[in-house]
C-alpha cells in the first residue's frame, strides 16, 4: 500500500489540474475577439429557437474589443424620441415582411435534399447529349446589380438578380452570370453536361457551394439544384472532359429587315429635327415669355432634385448645435462647424437600401457625413450627422462569423455594447432575436470626377437616449455596417445625431 500512495497522489493531481484548466480553456474559446467587440452577454443573449441545422463549432462571440452586454438585464429605455423616422419606420416594415417570409416558409413543406455530385455514388450509365460547339461571351463577366431580373447580353434567359447580388463575380474562368444562366436554362442541349464535365473543377465547387448557401432560403434554387443532381446523375461513369465549353449564349438570326429598320430610324430622327425646329421657330418665344413672367411674379416653378447636391457644395451648420451634444454624445463635430459654421462636401454618396434612398454629403476627409433622405415631393424630410467611432478589420473568417454570423452576428443584435459599456437598442425592426443586416449599396462621386468604385455595406441602425433636454440631442445613434468595396472589406462604426433639415439651407 505505501508504494502505490504516489501513483495515487500523481493521479489525483493531474485530476484536479485538468478540472481546473478545462473551464479556464471553455472561458477563452467564448472570449474570443475582434477589434475588442463581443456579443453582449445580457438576457436577451440567450438563444431563441431555430429550425437552422446545428452547426459542430460556435463562432467566437467577441471582436475588436466588442461584445453582447454583460448585464443582467436590458438597460435600453424606449421613448418616442428614439422610435425612429419616416425611414427607419419603412426599413421597420420591410424586416417585418421578411419575418413574415420565413414564417410562412417554416409552415411550408421543406424542400427535396440537396447533394453534391461528388458525394453521390454513380447508379447509372446513360451517355449523355452530343456535345455542341461553342464559344464564351466576353461580355459575361459583368454583374448586375439592378432590381429583379438581370438579362445577359446577347443571351436569351434571364436570372434573378438576387441571386447575383449573393453571389462572387466569377468562379475561376467563369463569371457568375453564366452559371446562374446555364442553371436557369438547364433543360437545354449541353447545359448539363458542362456542369457534368467541370464538376470538380475549383470553380464549380465554389459557385456550387454558394448555390446551396442560397438555396436554405429560396425553394424554388434548392427545386433547380435537384435537377441538376439528377441529371448529373444520369451521367455518371461518362468520362469527363476538363475542357468542355460553356454552351453557345449568341442569338439565333431571325432574318429580320435590319435595313428597313434603321431607314425607318433615320427618317424619324430627321422629322423629330423639323418638328423641334418649327417649334421653336413659332413658339419658343411664347415659353419664354412664360419664363420671365413667373420670375416676376416670384413663382416658384423647380421643386427640390436630389442632383441638387453636387461634391465642393458648402452647407452652413450651427455649431451650438454640437457644442450642445458633448457631453451627452460621443460625437465629432465636423472641422469647420466649431468657427465659420460652413462645411465643404468632399465627396457625395447616394446609398440605396429596401425601398428607400439616402444622400450622404462627406465632409472633414470623410471621417463624417451628413445623412439626408427626401420624402416622395423630392423634399428632405430627414437629416441626420454621423462621425466616425471606430473601425475594426477582422483577421479570419472566425472573426467576420462574430459580426455576421446568422444566429450571434454583432450586426443585427438585439443590443449593440460599445467599448465603453453604452448599451444601444437596435433601432431598425426592434424585438428580441437577432436579424439579418440590411443590404445597402453605395455609390460615390469625388471632386474632379475621380471614380469610386461602389461599396456594399450590410447595415444595422441602434439608438439611445441621451437624457438631454432640447435643445441639445436627446438621441445618439449608432450605425454598425460590414463593408465591402473593391479587394478590401472592414466593419465601420458611426455615431450620429438629428440635425434640423433647415439648418442646413439646403435648398
């Protein structure tokens, strides 16, 4: 007995080390971050319910220093003065309808299982179609962006535009358009079989892999998937052919009059000349008669453009107003604002989300822009002045699943915690789950004509009152938005307040 006492005491030693270390080592895995940022840790962080699949690895739940709230409970007080504008209201509605999507998605039957051609053993021998000859359209390589449906150049079939929103460019040597397209027209002589011979090509397996990504959300892509598999399937044991080519997009010769058409064209242009011509010959100066007769009389006749806004325009701002927010706010007044009150537009944005427009005039070299949005008169109804908080560019994919994860995401939380333990209620559709950012699009314009190439922002809008009395701001937002633009991508956050559409003199 004496010899085994150390053994025994080596073996509960390393017992109770092993106990201790493994809560410390759960403790760090949950404390990952990036930038400082987390998910906040209060009531509302307890999972709710969901019909996703469970995945085998958490994402870390802290970024850049941010988090979920620690507290025990929500601290967000709501109060009219932070329930929001015309606009947030509409982005409101539009996350409501969504919600209503997956509602009656849930209640629907699910769709056919998805598999991958490579996972599926071969069950049968059917030769395939005679290949067909073709050549790949250059001008494939553009991506839509417009709403609905987006049409190929030169090709008969369309594909749904957000599809191509979710999706890569390209896919190694082929652009995004011509897999959806060739998905879209599937039935068609060599479109299968492409997919068949390059179905281990790095390519394929990406697109395919997003394919299925898109199709846990849309019954009628996870429908096409199913039909391609089981085409594929009927393949399976043919050799393959790395370098089939993609089938023929060029438009089939219909044999029509061209000639006639541009004469006919042409002798339109020259009456439209005439008709102009003796327009203004006999009735110009009936029109301008008009014109200086309401310029006498003080007639308004032009109603607020949103071209109105043009990059090197000076806005007048009331400094008091930002002296008044310091020491409720952690905003930063633009550089001119605290002297002359004029402020110069450096660059101008115009940011289109679901069913509304903003207007963003960049001013103090873009650290901070003025937000206006026009009501359906083309008048602005709205302005709000944001400065930047803080910017945080994740390492890995683990630190972008802390901001955009769908179930965790710090983006579209309940609560958003800054790095100084203020709690902001999220201010766009509020509740208790988390929800998918809003997808934005932004496109700039820079003094001397300089292009900016478009960014892509996936955006979620927080607020919290101040407890100022008015004058001063008596709500401060918070606009956390995951940007892309170009080869780079980074997480913005923005600080703002509402500043009164007059003041600005902008019409």
């Amino acid at each position: 007995m004496p010899r085994l006492t150390p053994t025994l005491g080596l073996t509960l030693f390393l017992s109770l080390t092993i106990g201790l270390l493994s809560p410390l080592d759960a403790w760090a895995k949950k404390s990952r971050s990036s930038g400082g940022y987390s998910r906040p840790s209060s009531s509302l962080s307890q999972r709710t319910p969901s019909t996703r699949p469970s995945r085998a690895a958490r994402t870390p739940s802290v970024s850049g220093g941010y988090s979920r709230p620690r507290s025990t409970s929500s601290s967000i007080t709501t109060s009219p003065a932070t329930r929001g504008s015309a606009s947030d209201q509409a982005l409101s509605r539009q996350g409501s309808q969504r919600a209503l999507d997956d509602f009656r998605r849930q209640r629907e039957p699910e769709a056919p299982a998805i598999e991958t051609i490579w996972n599926r053993p071969s069950t049968s021998t059917t030769p395939s179609a005679p290949r067909r000859p073709s050549t790949r359209d250059p001008n494939l390589g553009s991506t839509s962006w417009s709403r609905g449906t987006s049409y190929v150049p030169g090709a008969r079939y369309s594909v749904p535009a957000r599809r191509l929103a979710n999706s890569s460019p390209s896919f190694g040597p082929w652009s995004a358009v011509l897999l959806w397209g060739l998905l879209e027209t599937l039935s068609r002589p060599g479109h299968a079989e492409f997919f068949y011979h390059h179905a281990e090509d790095p390519g394929y397996r990406q697109w395919r892999a997003e394919a299925e990504q898109q199709a846990r959300e849309d019954p009628e892509l996870a429908r096409q998937l199913s039909e391609l598999d089981t085409r594929l399937a009927s393949m399976s044991g043919m050799p393959r052919d790395p370098n089939y080519p993609a089938p023929s997009v060029e438009p089939e010769t219909s044999g029509f009059p061209f000639g006639a058409l541009l004469t006919a064209l042409f002798l339109l242009l020259i009456g439209g000349v005439l008709v102009i011509v003796l327009w203004r010959r006999f009735f110009g100066d009936v029109g301008q008669r008009r014109s200086a007769a309401n310029r006498k009389s003080g007639a308004r006749t032009a109603s607020y453009r949103a071209d109105w806004f043009r990059v090197g325009m000076t806005l007048p701002v009331d400094p008091s107003l930002f002296i008044l927010a310091e020491p409720f706010t952690k905003l930063q007044a633009p550089r001119a604002a605290t002297g002359s009150g004029l402020v110069s537009v450096e660059r101008l944005g115009e940011v289109k989300g679901p069913g509304t427009t903003w207007y963003r005039l960049y001013v103090s070299g873009g650290d901070a822009f003025f937000q206006v949005h026009l009501d359906a008169r083309g008048q602005p109804d709205e302005c709000r002045y944001f400065s930047r908080l803080d910017e945080v560019v994740p390492a890995d994919a683990d630190e972008w699943g802390v901001w955009l994860d769908r179930d965790e995401g710090l983006i579209g939380w309940p609560e958003f915690q800054t790095q100084d333990g203020l709690l902001y209620g999220r201010l766009w559709s509020p509740g208790q789950a988390r929800l998918e950012p809003y997808a934005l699009r932004e496109t700039l314009d820079a003094a001397g004509g300089a292009e900016i190439e478009p960014s892509r922002q996936q955006a979620m809008l927080y607020a919290r009152a101040t407890d100022a009395q008015p004058p001063a701001p008596t709500t401060e937002y918070l606009l956390v938005a995951a940007n892309e633009q170009g080869d780079s991508a980074w997480v913005s956050l923005h600080v703002g307040i509402d500043i009164p559409v007059a003041g600005l003199n902008l019409s």
